[in-house]
C-alpha cells in the first residue's frame, strides 16, 4: 500500500494509518467485528451508529471509540 492510499488518523489518542476511503462502519467492524454497544466520536461529534456507513473517514480526523462491556 503507498502513501497515497493510506491517511493516518489518531483513535482515542494513538497515531494509526488505515486505508483511504474507509468508512466508520468498516473502521469499527474491522476492529471489534460486529459489536453492537460502540459509542464513536469523530472531531468532537457524536456520529449516530445509522451515519457509521456514509461517514468517511479522513486524513487527520480524530476519532474516540467506547466500547462498554456487559458481565456480571
């Protein structure tokens, strides 16, 4: 993959370069598979989970992901 088809962005603080033209939807499904109870942040918005799929991500977007486990 060149430089060109990469954008780095920062995700909960951390430096991460990822494939240009990935949506959150696949930026999320790629990192926790189909996990339902995800809350994503991207540049100080709240990105309802109906928007993951038409929300490109962008080079220099920031980006906060929670993920809230269940357990007993």
């Amino acid at each position: 993959m060149t430089a060109s088809q990469t954008i780095n962005i920062r995700v909960n603080g951390q430096k991460e370069i990822i494939p240009s033209g990935q949506t959150l939807q696949q930026f999320i499904d790629h990192r926790f598979g189909k996990f339902p109870n995800v809350v994503a942040e991207l540049n100080g918005q709240i990105i309802p989970h109906d928007h993951w799929g038409i929300t490109l991500l962008q080079n220099q977007d920031r980006l906060e992901l929670v993920h809230f486990v269940g357990g007993g």
